[in-house]
C-alpha cells in the first residue's frame, strides 16, 4: 500500500534547495536551508534548528464528479524531471470555517471562490498533492498542506493562479498561510 | 480548548461495563470487561489483554445548514445522569466509498440513505459523539467510532434506529463493524 501520511522536513540536508519562505498571513516559520519530502515518518523528529510538517492524503471534500473527471483527464503526477520548482503552501483556515456546513462550505469554495475551476486552468504546469492535517491530532499548527511541482518557466503562471486563490473569499477564512519556495538541485 | 481526540480503553478498569460485543461484519475484537472514555491519551497505552480505539471529533461531512439546525433544536448532550446505556459502534467504510466524490457520498448518505432523517427521530433520547479516525494516521483499523449513550427504556427504540440504518443502501459499503453494549455502574 502507497503511503498517505508524508512529513515535510525543514533542516540542514534533503534534495531541495529552500529558496524562500515568506509569512501571507499569520505566524511565519523559521527558514531552514534544505527540504526532505518522506512518507510514513514518525512523530517527534525535527532536526535541531528546522520542523516537521505533517500531513495526510484523503478523500476529496468539495468537488463533484464532473470536476473530479475533469481533473483527472487533465492533471500529471509528481516527481517530473523537468518539474524542478516546488512550492509548500501550509494553511490553517478559521474557527469560522470549520463551523459551516458542507453545504456552506461548497458554496464558498466553487460556487463563489471557483477554486477548482481556477486550478483546472492551470493543469497539466502545475503538479499538486494536497495534505489534511486538521484531524491527525488535536493541535496541529495548520490543517492543510499543499505541495506544488512546476518547471522553471511557469514559475509566473504558478505566482498567477496563487494570486487568483487569494483574492477569492475562501480565503478571508485563511488565517495563517506560509508560502516556501523551493528547487530541486539533488545534492 | 475541550479536547477533539478521545480514546477508548477496553481493559479490567474504567466506569463502563461492557455485556456484549458482536462483529456485526468483518473482524471481530477481543470482549473485555470494562471501558474508559479517555480525552487526550497518548498511543502506545493498550492495556495488556485489551485494545485502545482513538477518534477526533471534527467538522461535518454530509449535513446541510437545516439538518444541523434541526439537529441542534433536538439533540441532548453526554453525560445524562439517567443514560446508564452506551454503545460504541466502530466502522471501517470500504475503498469503494472513499473513491466516490462529495456530491456521490452526500447522495447516498442522505437522498437514497436518509442517516440523517432516521437519527432525528431518535433524538432527544440517544445521545450521540462521532469520531473520525481515518485521517489520524494511515492505518487506524476504524474510519470511524460513535458513541451512543441512552436510557434503558430506550434500548429497544435504539436497536430499531440501528436496524433502519443497516438496512439502507450506505451500509452496503460497511466493510467491518462491531457493537459493542455497556453499562454505566460507577465501579
């Protein structure tokens, strides 16, 4: 069985270089030279001076079967050669958030946000794995972790679509969000 | 905070007696004497003959804005002093569930299952807390664990609700389900 739990490990050493790591909303986090990626790590890890990130893959939330179709005729996986830029977009959404219903919840997200449909406009550039923390303990510092692979040359498409997302009003239910950019030199 | 993640401790100790538990589909687990209800406990702490099951109480999949508002005009909270009967119910759903999208499991769940609209009836005399375990990490035996508390004049109409439930076309994706029945004596 692939594994659905991956912890993003900041520290001294791992094959991504951070290039840079910058607070959008909220509390930043410490920048740390080098970025592991590793399924299936145990809790309570961290090197010295970095963190760990933890989350899971889960079933979808919000998109309906035609979206689903949609995105699985048009997205690509990770791990491309030529996808040597990387983004880790950790979010925490607010209490606010997770009081609606998913009725509400849906309504903010696509009908009102359009967020898978702002997604699809940047398949198959953009690689994505989206990770839920929120209910792998009871006091994780985000509840989501998105991981995004791309080449060099969409790097402007990529900031386009970020920018899109955060002008939507999902995300006046963000209230903390880190943007870590990252590339991919194998040492 | 209140805590979100409870565990549940089959041992020799704890306030609930347990009279009987029935693999109601898959695997069965080991019937021991007592349970405790636990906010909080750390992995790694079965008792020696018995099992611990954890679950984190989280938001809402499958309700929409009036259902919940019907749910909270009628439901009761834990803890009555006159509920001295408890079921714990855990439940794994199949792959096939998981694969489904938002708009397929809602429909499901509630057009063709009507989860919601059967609960209802039975409130306010069983009490109700539902645990998700699915996403506490990547090989948790349950998805999922409710626990029921209500007066012995009401088992039986607790007994119908669980046959209404069984019967419906979301339990054809039950892979594994135990009832597990206690009693409240304070021991």
């Amino acid at each position: 069985m692939t594994s659905r739990l991956f912890s993003f490990v900041g520290g001294d050493s791992g094959p991504w270089r951070i290039t840079s790591v910058r607070a959008v909303a909220g509390e930043p986090i410490a920048q740390t030279p080098r970025l592991w990626v590793v399924p299936d790590l145990v809790a309570g890890t961290a090197p010295p001076s970095g963190w760990v990130l933890r989350g899971i893959t889960s079933n979808e939330r919000y998109v309906v079967r035609s979206e689903k179709d949609h995105l699985l005729a048009r997205q690509q996986g990770l791990g491309r050669s030529e996808a040597t830029c990387a983004a880790l977009i950790p979010i925490r959404k607010s209490p606010a958030w997770w009081a609606l219903t998913q009725d509400e919840r849906r309504a903010i997200f696509e009908e009102q946000s359009h967020h898978t449909r702002i997604g699809l406009n940047y398949l198959p550039a953009v690689a994505r794995r989206l990770h839920h923390c929120r209910d792998l303990s009871a006091s994780e510092p985000f509840d989501f972790l998105t991981w995004f692979e791309f080449a060099p040359e969409h790097e402007a498409s990529f900031n386009h679509m970020l920018a899109e997302l955060r002008a939507t009003p999902e995300w006046a239910y963000v209230e903390r969000e880190v943007d870590i950019r990252l590339v991919r030199d194998g040492r």
